[in-house]
C-alpha cells in the first residue's frame, strides 16, 4: 500500500516548473534533530513508487528501532494517455505522483540508533533512488 498519494487534489494537471535543473535547495540542505541523513548530489524527480520502496528498505533494516523522518512529498500528478489513442480529446488520466529533487536536499532523516546500522540503512535506500546521495552525519 503505497501512502505517498495525495488524498484529494484540485487540478489533474499542474504547471510544469522551470529551471530545477540550476537550482539548490537550501531549506533542508543540513540535519537539525537529527544525527543521520541521506543528502541527494542531483536535481530530478523521485516518484511516489520509488519514495515508498526506500522507506520500506529503511524501516527493515532498522527493525522497527529509531526515529525515521521524511523531508518532502509527492503532489504534483503525472498524466499519460494509453498506447493506442489519438492525439487531442484532453488530458490523459493520472498515471504516477511525483517529487522535484534539489540538489543539497537531505530526503531522508534518522535518529536514535548506531552509525553502522543508520549507514546500511541508507545505504539500502540510496540503491532505490534515481538520483545520487551521500551519507551526512552530525558529528
């Protein structure tokens, strides 16, 4: 069950954001409670799909012990029009939400357990992702 789906939405498709490919993120770009985190090195965009396979590599090998927190959500739609159909009559439906990356953003944030246990759980996540990401830890 994948929980990163907006429950209700306004416009089935949004305005398409212009120059994510030059820009940093510098809201979330260093820990502030936390001790652990997994810092992305590209711009992109993460799908809703892919966000829910990393938590779930993460939660496992953490068993269930330490905080985990998430730093953003997908809310911009993606539509697509089946194979086969003809150009025109519309917008497609909804295929898949999705995530823009910055460069600089820390996606995930861990505390309350090891540094070798919090470094293989994102690294696990971190083979998930579309993007490349660095362990970051407060030392």
């Amino acid at each position: 069950m994948n929980k990163f789906i907006p429950k209700n939405y306004k416009y089935k498709k949004v305005r398409k954001r212009v120059r994510l490919n030059k820009l940093k993120d510098f809201r979330t770009s260093y820990l502030k409670d936390f001790n652990y985190g997994l810092k992305v090195l590209d711009n992109g965009v993460i799908d809703s799909t892919v966000l829910e396979a990393a938590r779930r590599s993460i939660t496992r090998k953490l068993k269930r012990v330490g905080t985990l927190k998430i730093n953003g959500f997908p809310d911009i739609p993606t539509t697509s029009k089946p194979v086969g159909v003809r150009m025109g009559k519309g917008v497609g439906s909804i295929e898949s939400w999705v995530f823009p990356l910055k460069k600089g953003r820390i996606l995930f944030e861990i505390k309350g357990v090891s540094l070798e246990l919090a470094k293989s759980a994102l690294r696990s996540a971190s083979y998930k992702l579309p993007v490349k990401s660095k362990f970051i830890h407060k030392i």
